[in-house]
C-alpha cells in the first residue's frame, strides 16, 4: 500500500504549477495527507550584474520579493485547503531551485513531490535546463511531473458526481 503523509508542491506560479496544484490538492485529499506549496525565491543579493560583475546589495529590495512570493502563495492556498489538508505556503530563497526543492523535502521528510513542466523544446532545454527533470534525478523521494495542457485526471466534484450517476 502506497501511504503518502506529506505532499510538496513546486510552484513557480505558472500554468503547469497550477495543474500541479490541482494534482497535489487531490493526492492530498485522496490519502489524507498535508499539503505543502513551495516558491524558491531567486536570492538577488548574491547576482552579479553587468559586464563588472557588480554586486547589486540592497536588502529591502530582497524583503520586497519574498513578501511578494508570500502573498501569492497565500493567495493560491483557500481555507478548505489549511483546514482539510493541513496546507502551508513556504518560501525558500535560492539560486538552485531544483537544489532548494529537494533539500526542502528531504528536510521535510516530503513522501511525494508534485511538480509542472514547461514542456519546453530541446534547444530551449539545452539552454536553461529543467528544474523538474533535475528534481527527478535527485528527489529523495517520488517525483510526480504534470504539464498542462494535458489529459485531464483531476476532475472538479461536479463532473465526478456526473460520471458516478
């Protein structure tokens, strides 16, 4: 038996990230596990900018970016979702998401990590990469990857109360 306690959602606020979401949310409710949706939060403090390299220091201005990231990950989370299922928002300031993301987990002792893929082309995947293929390798646990658009297995209430009739 499959017994998933704790569910992590990758999220970058795009399309996929939110039919990610919908997963996880199901998967969570399905096996009465809690929810966790994490944003990595790009540490512009440690950037190099500019063909000198210079360092662009401003502390407020990093504040100003994870609060911005918290907001919206509160915004993705309802009250059924913090009530039923336990869900958190947590932010993580990196610049190795899929590093941040599998750290998290395994601190976290996540059992499944729910994450979307852009579905991008070989030359645009050569060039910047995947942060869900990279999470894959390394996860210490079961990586579930969900593009969209795709088929569908996450149903709103009212279409699976149709199929059962």
């Amino acid at each position: 038996m499959i017994a998933l306690k704790k569910i992590l959602v990758a999220t970058d606020f795009s399309e996929p990230a939110q039919a990610a979401l919908a997963y996880g949310r199901e998967l969570a409710r399905t096996f009465g596990a809690s929810l966790t949706v994490l944003h990595i939060v790009d540490n512009v403090l440690t950037r190099a900018y500019g063909l000198d390299g210079m360092m662009l220091a401003d502390p407020e201005l990093q504040r100003e970016i994870e609060t911005c990231a918290q907001r919206q990950i509160d915004g993705l989370l309802f009250d059924e979702d913090r009530h039923d299922l336990s869900a958190i928002g947590a932010i993580v300031t990196s610049n190795s998401p899929s590093a941040a993301i599998v750290t998290y987990a395994r601190d976290a002792a996540i059992d499944l990590i729910v994450i979307g893929t852009h579905g991008r082309g070989a030359v645009a995947h050569l060039l910047i990469g995947s942060v869900a293929e990279r999470v894959v390798r390394t996860a210490p646990c079961p990586v579930l990857t969900v593009r969209h658009p795709e088929h569908e297995f996450v149903l709103p209430d009212a279409l699976v109360a149709v199929a059962k009739a």
